[in-house]
C-alpha cells in the first residue's frame, strides 16, 4: 500500500514529499492499524486527484479536499471520511512541518458531523422491563 502511494507522490514530481511522507508512515505513526487505514485514505485521495488533473501537491487546494470529502461522503459512512480527512490532515500538516508546502489545504475543510448519543434510551428500557422478562 505505502509504495502505491510513494509512486504517486513521485508522479506528482515531488521527491521531497515523498520523502517527508516515508518519514510520516514510518516515524511518526506507531500503531500499524492506524498507520494502515491512514496509508489506504491518502492512497484514495491521491489519484482522486490525479483523476482531476492535480499532479502536483501544491496544486491541491482547500477546495479541492472539500470536494474529494463530499465525494467520500456519498458513498461511506460519516465516521470513516472523518477517518480519511484525518489521514488527510495529517500528511498536509507534516509536509508543512518539513517546508514542502508553505499551508495546509485540508487544514481549513470541515468534516461531516457524526454525533453518538449515549446514555437516551436505555434506562427507560430498564425501567420498564422486568427483571424476570429479561432471565
């Protein structure tokens, strides 16, 4: 998945970037479970771009990164595009911290809301359930 990845920073004839993003999979995120679904929603997003003729990652614009949110939007769920713009998020805001770009374009794109309720609901279920129901 990583190489997939670090072919298309290539493409995007940006040799530094995808230096500073070998560093940021390899370096900076620890847990293999996060590094893997990061790696899987950056390697989404780049020939998203490249689809649309951005093959340079200074071309990628705040705009641009709404637009691929909205696209994911349609067809995942709001936690797992949350997920995605975090990935997202991240490899901007390191390759800012390592002078490739001078902002962040997904810093400033909003995620969909997702809210858990908790709690609602299950003690008035307990409450009107008797103990003997429930064995």
């Amino acid at each position: 998945m990583t190489s997939r990845i670090c072919v298309h920073l290539r493409h995007l004839r940006i040799d530094r970037a995808a230096w500073r993003f070998i560093e940021l999979f390899t370096a900076n995120i620890r847990n293999p479970n996060t590094r893997r679904a990061y790696a899987r929603a950056v390697g989404d997003f780049f020939p998203w771009c490249e689809q649309r003729r951005v093959r340079d990652v200074a071309q990628i614009s705040p705009t641009l990164v709404a637009a691929y949110v909205e696209h994911r939007s349609r067809m995942h769920a709001k936690p797992t595009v949350k997920q995605e713009l975090a990935a997202i998020r991240m490899l901007f805001d390191w390759l800012v911290i390592g002078n490739v770009l001078n902002a962040s374009p997904a810093h400033a794109v909003r995620g969909p809301k997702h809210v858990i309720k908790r709690g609602k609901g299950f003690s008035t279920l307990a409450t009107s359930v008797s103990p003997e129901a429930l064995s």
